[in-house]
C-alpha cells in the first residue's frame, strides 16, 4: 500500500467519528433552540436536557454491546441495527413529548421533524441497510441550508465527505450512502423546516 493511500485509510475513520450521529443530531438540536429563540436560562436547560439525550442512548447502547458480545460500534450487519434503533425511536419519541415544556413551537416542531425521521429511518433499517452518518449529515446539512440559506451552503460539502469515509472504510456501499441522502433531502422535501 503506497503511503498516500495509508494516510487517506487513516484520515476515514477520523471523519466518520467526527459526524457520528449521535453528535450531529444533538448540535442540529442545539442550534435548533438558538435559531428558536431560547433566552440563555431556558438554553442552559435546554443544554443540559441535550446531554441527557446524547448520554442515555450511548449508555444503554454500549450496556447493550457489552451483553451482545462482539458487536462492532458501526454494527455492519443490518439486523443487530434494528434493536438499538427501536430503543432510539422510543427515546426520541419521550424526547418529543418533554420538549413541549420549553413552550416554544420551533423546538416542537423540530423535535416532531426528527421524531418521524429516526421512526422513517427504523423502518427501512428493517428492509434495506442505509447508512445513519450520511442520512444525519444530509438532514442537518438540509435544515441548515433550509434555515440559513447561501451561508450554509459550503457545509454542504461535508456531505461526500463523510460518504467517502463510509464506504472508504467499508462501512457502507456508495448505494447505502446515497440511499441515506436521498432519504433525508426527500424527507426535507416533504416535511419543510420548522420556521
């Protein structure tokens, strides 16, 4: 293997724990409450109810692998997917119902939006193997771009990156990737962002 391509094997795996979901969604959710209007007492509370979101599916996903031995983090078999994903859709959905107490019809509606996207993305999780780090990416790039038009635009190109790095690594197919993209940019379509 030349050096060049050593390097570029390295560089992958970097991008893709960068733009893990389980931190890209929490910071669309986080620029979601600032975008939403959220004074700066009500954004501590909101911060600390975003860590609790990010830390209690780490937590029982990782309680979880340690029961179901041998289970890589990026799960590459589709199957062993679809129990942390139900766990997900439930906790997104208690999420969506706490997030009504912040009174604030952006962040309601923006939890809704990401709600139905986790619901949508488990079920074809139980048909066809997409990947979630692309999907994310395209949901949040999406709604960024949505939300704060041509300034958004170059984050865009995070995009094919963290596709490159999916199937550079072997962790998806470029049509898993794509199909994740796809995903999102429709979804966006047809639901919009919360305003």
């Amino acid at each position: 293997m030349s050096p060049m391509k050593h390097r570029i094997n390295r560089i992958a795996p970097i991008v893709s724990r960068i733009f893990e979901p389980i931190l890209v969604l929490p910071t669309l959710a986080f620029v979601g409450g600032v975008r939403a209007g959220l004074g700066q007492r009500e954004l501590l509370f909101y911060a600390l109810f975003l860590l609790c979101a990010i830390l209690l599916p780490v937590g029982l996903f990782l309680l979880w692998r340690r029961n179901a031995k041998g289970i890589p983090w990026d799960m590459p078999e589709r199957r062993t997917r679809i129990k942390p994903l139900l766990v997900l859709s439930g906790l997104t959905l208690v999420y969506f119902s706490v997030v009504p107490a912040f009174h604030n019809g952006i962040l309601t509606r923006l939890f809704f939006l990401l709600t139905v996207w986790v619901i949508g993305f488990t079920v074809l999780t139980g048909r066809w193997k997409i990947s979630g780090h692309t999907g994310c990416l395209a949901l949040v790039v999406g709604l960024f771009v949505l939300w704060f038009g041509r300034t958004a635009w170059p984050l865009l190109l995070l995009v094919p990156l963290v596709g490159w790095a999916r199937v550079s690594g072997k962790n998806h197919t470029v049509a898993e990737v794509i199909s994740g993209v796809v995903y999102s940019w429709l979804f966006l379509l047809v639901f919009g962002a919360p305003q």
